[in-house]
C-alpha cells in the first residue's frame, strides 16, 4: 500500500537541505566579497515579493483595491526598492574588484 | 500556467539563487553570479503573473508599484557611497522585514487568494507559519530600524541597558509563543496584531542594549533573520523559491555572524545580551597614561619607507572616516614605483560590516590581489620592513595575545609589532573602540604619526 506524504514533509526537506547548501556555499564565499554577499542576499531575499503579487492580485469583492491588496501593493513597493537596490548596488560593488594590471 | 509547471519555474529560480551565492567565491565570477541572481528574480516575478494570470487594471498597478519602488532603489543604489554600506544593508533588511509582515496580514485577511482556507477558518499549519513569518519580519523590521539609526549616527551608538531588561526581553520572547498558540486555537484577528505588534517592540528592546562596536555582528545577524522571515512566508505560500532562498540567507547571515564574532572574540550569546562597553572602560587604563612613546612627521615616515623593500598596510575603519583611501592609494603607487612591494592586511572586522574595508578599497582602485586577509598575511609581517597603521588600532593590539586580563585577549590580531618598524597614523593616544590602551604605541620600533589620515598620507607622498 501507498501512504500519502503530507506535501509540507516534502518542502521541508527542501528547506533543510537548502540550509545545508547555503551553509557550504556561503563558507566558500571569499572573505573579501562579505559585504557583495550581504547585499545580493538582501536582494534575492526579496524574492518574497511574490507572496506580495499574489495578494496584490487576488479577487476580492469587484474593487482593485481592498484592505488585503492595499497590503500587497505596499508590499510589493518595498520588495522593489530592495530587489533593485540590491542587485545594482552589488553590481557597482563587484565592477571596482580588480586585478593588479600587468606591469610594462 | 499550471501549478506544477509554476513550481518547476521557481524551483530554477531558486536554483539560480544558489549560483548567484556561488559566484561569489572569486571576484572573476561574482559579476556572472549576480547575473544569474537577476534572471532568478525575473523567471520568479513572470511565473507569478502568468500563475495568477489576472491581466486587469490590478497588473496595471502592480507594474506601477513595482516601477516607484524600482526607481527609488535603483536611486539609492547609485547615490550610495560605499562608506555607507552598513546602513544601506541595515536599510534593505528592515524592508525585508516589513514585506515579510505585509504579506502575512494580507494572507490572513484573505486567504482564499493564498489557497490557505477561508477566512476565521485557516488551515493549521499555515496559521502556524504565516505568524512565524509575520513575528520574525517584525523583529527584523524594528531590530534594523535601530540598527540603521545607531550605524547613521542618529541614535547614539551607546548601549542602552536598563535594570530587568534581560527578564522583560525573556518575557516578550514567551508571550509570543503563547500567542501563536492562543492564536492557532481561536484564529482571533486581534491575537494576530497583537503578535505583531509584540514581535515589533521585541526587535526593538532586542537591538538597543547592542553597543556600535558590535555593529558587524548585529547586521550580519538580522541579514539571517530577513532570511528566516522569508522562508517562514515561503511555507505559507507554498512556493519553493522562497523557501530555498529564505534558508539560503538565514544560513548565510548566521555564517557571517560567526565570523565576525570570532574577530571579535566575543560569543554569539555575550553580543546578543549587549551592553559591551559600557562597563569596562574604566578598568586598565590609569597606570599606563604616561608612558614615552616615540613621534615623528611625514619626513621621517617617508625616509623610513623609501628605505623599505616591503610594506605591509593595515588600514581600518578610521581611514574611511578621514575619507584617506585615495590618497593612500597614491601613496602606496609612488611606493611600488620605487621597486617597493606593498601589500594590505585586513583583519575581519576591519570595516563596519563584514567585507566592508575590501570594498573600500576596491572603490579607491586597489587591485584585490594585493589585498590579504589575517591568516593569510599574518606571518609576513616578521619578514617586512614597515607596517603602516591606518585607521586601525584595537585590532593590532599585542595585548590580546599577552594580557589574560584584557578584555579583547584571545581575538586575533595582526603581529604588527613583528615588523622593523611600525608607523602608526592617529590623531591621538586615545583608546579605540575596546576602550583599552594599545601597547604597540610605546613598542621601540613603533613611531606615531600624529595627524589627520588623510593629511598625513598626502604629507608622505610628498615627501618620498
């Protein structure tokens, strides 16, 4: 017989194997890139705007905008200013990383 | 589009995230690294709309939203200098943490959009995780805001201890259990802003006993709290992306938060009950005041280093203050034309945040690999002639390998005192940020060069 695995076991492990990921990759990470690192995971943190998406669209009564869609278009400008920031300030970040010009 | 098809879309972005933080283990791929960290964000943002595949005014406004928040980051991001980064990042979490609430309370109030049951009537576990997600963004909104306050210079960075405060805090930290749980039973709305509300003002008391000092650790430890705000939101939402990018971040910000703790070395536990700085201050200083010390001027600075055939610099967050990264960099050219071989050395919590001094002198032009970090350089200090102090001080201090006494005994150092001679820059003999007296200072081979850092540089330069 087949059981049935509650869906939330499966993203867990994807959470917990994720965290192990995070762990080795973000130790590979050189330590003169920490603060490049900071900002692009602020960035991508900001992935989160998708849950602001989805509640910004949501069908709620016949208006645009309701209390709950308020929310998510709020949201939705916060995670913006970040995702944007983020990528760009670390793009500025890692263009002044150079290597030493070669000599004569 | 279908929901499996939309999970496999976030799982590549997800994926792609991974890559992003990946790239970053050497300067030559870190650039294709946030390249991929984009792409991820646009398949994630795409797969949402074609998902929802609501195409009405409401597209128009989330288009118009999503441009004024564009716009405003993508400002800030150009304007920023890079000296201020720590309250740049300090900044970013807090809107992390504020999305992460947002999205909560609007799950809450209407959760047929999210699939997650009606209204009054929310699935358990996603009650669970939704007030995880809504608490942890709470604490990651206040705790930065204070953060960002005490970096800008606004709020003082002094520690702001009162009497029962660790029990206030405890107390706070259990409530919040307890709500969850009364929360979970009832789905009362009123228990859920008052979660929120509570989680606000624990960021809050969490974050003020924490002294400027320890800054680094603060930020790299609410980067780790924005990530396990989204990750808890991911379960809610039952997106993949978000998940793995959530536990990304929270295990990277917890990584940097050892690392800088270890520079420091201070346990995790003894930075997050606050207060350092505030009481020791007093203790080793009196008896060691008027010891000799030797000074000298940018005549005598130059002729040592023209006489060099290696120098070591250790720069700190001083010199960024004095705004001397620049001239130090023309500095150490005039050197190298002179068949001088520099290199830096940078000890882990040299700047404000983790990395910050790199990328301060990135920005000035140093080429990276010229740039070390302790262990690496930490054993040629005995074979250089000069090792010019900039900026730095607690950090080069012999005690904290000699004094079992000192406060800061046991962190890493860099063996400056190994060197033939030493210059140090400083305005004065005043202690740094430990508050403790710095014994290279009165060392025979050690001269000081009392004067401002940027002033002193250029004064050097002229001179060689």
């Amino acid at each position: 017989m087949i059981m049935e695995i509650d869906p939330f076991i499966f993203r867990l492990s994807i959470f917990i194997l994720s965290i192990f990921v995070g762990y080795y990759v973000v130790w590979s990470v050189t330590p003169s890139l920490h603060t490049p690192l900071m900002s692009v995971t602020n960035a991508i943190s900001s992935v989160i705007i998708v849950g602001a998406i989805i509640a910004a669209l949501a069908k709620y009564g016949d208006s645009v905008f309701s209390t709950s869609s308020l929310f998510g278009y709020f949201a939705i400008s916060l995670a913006a200013i970040n995702i944007f920031g983020g990528f760009l300030v670390t793009h500025r970040m890692l263009a002044m990383y150079k290597k030493k010009k070669k000599e004569k | 589009m279908s929901a499996n098809l939309s999970a496999v879309f976030y799982l590549i972005s997800g994926v792609l995230f991974i890559l992003a933080l990946r790239g970053l283990s050497s300067p030559e791929t870190s650039r294709q690294g946030n390249l991929f960290g984009i792409i991820g964000m646009v398949i994630a943002i795409s797969v949402t709309f074609l998902s929802v595949g609501n195409f009405s005014t409401g597209f128009l406004y989330v288009l118009i939203f999503l441009i004024i928040g564009g716009a405003i980051g993508s400002f800030i991001a150009f304007k920023i200098p890079m000296t201020a980064m720590p309250e740049l990042v300090a900044g970013f979490h807090s809107l992390v943490g504020l999305a992460a609430v947002l999205v909560a309370v609007s799950a809450f109030i209407n959760p047929e959009a999210f699939n997650l049951g009606t209204p009054g009537n929310i699935k358990l576990a996603s009650l669970i995780e939704m007030s995880i997600g809504a608490a942890v963004g709470a604490i990651t909104f206040s705790g930065s805001i204070i953060a960002f306050l005490k970096l800008q210079g606004i709020m003082s960075g002094a520690p702001i201890t009162f009497r029962g405060q660790h029990l206030l805090n405890a107390l706070i930290l259990i409530s919040i259990v307890v709500l969850t749980y009364l929360l979970c039973a009832s789905q009362s709305s009123s228990l859920f802003w008052i979660l929120i509300g509570v989680s606000f003002l624990i960021g809050f008391l969490l974050i003020i006993p924490i002294g400027g000092a320890d800054m680094p650790v603060v930020i790299s430890m609410l980067n780790s709290y924005s990530g396990w705000a989204a990750a808890g939101i991911g379960f809610t939402l039952e997106n993949t992306a978000l998940i793995i990018t959530g536990a990304l971040v929270g295990s990277s910000g917890a990584i940097l938060s050892y690392i800088m703790c270890k520079g420091m070395n201070r346990s995790f536990f003894n930075v997050i009950l606050g207060g350092f700085g505030a009481t020791e201050q007093s203790t080793s200083n009196k008896d060691k005041e008027q010891r000799p010390v030797k000074s000298g001027n940018a005549d005598d600075a130059a002729f040592l280093m023209k006489n060099a055939s290696s120098v070591i610099i250790v720069p700190g967050y001083g010199m960024a203050v004095a705004q001397a990264q620049h001239a130090l960099r023309e500095m150490v050219d005039t050197l190298k034309k002179n068949d001088i071989k520099v290199s830096y050395a940078i000890h882990p919590v040299a700047g404000r945040m983790p990395g910050h001094m790199n990328v301060l002198l990135a920005e000035a032009n140093v080429p990276y690999d010229e740039v070390f970090e302790l262990e690496e350089i930490n054993n040629d200090f005995a074979n250089a002639d000069v090792a010019f102090v900039i900026g730095a001080n607690d950090v080069t201090n012999p005690v904290a390998k000699t004094d079992p006494q000192s406060p800061i005994y046991g962190m890493p150092v860099l063996d400056v005192e190994k060197c033939k001679s030493v210059l140090f820059v400083k305005r004065s003999l005043s202690p740094g940020y430990a508050g403790i007296d710095n014994d290279l200072f009165y060392k025979e081979n050690t001269l000081m060069l009392f004067a401002d850092a940027k002033k002193m540089t250029e004064d050097i330069t002229k001179n060689l």
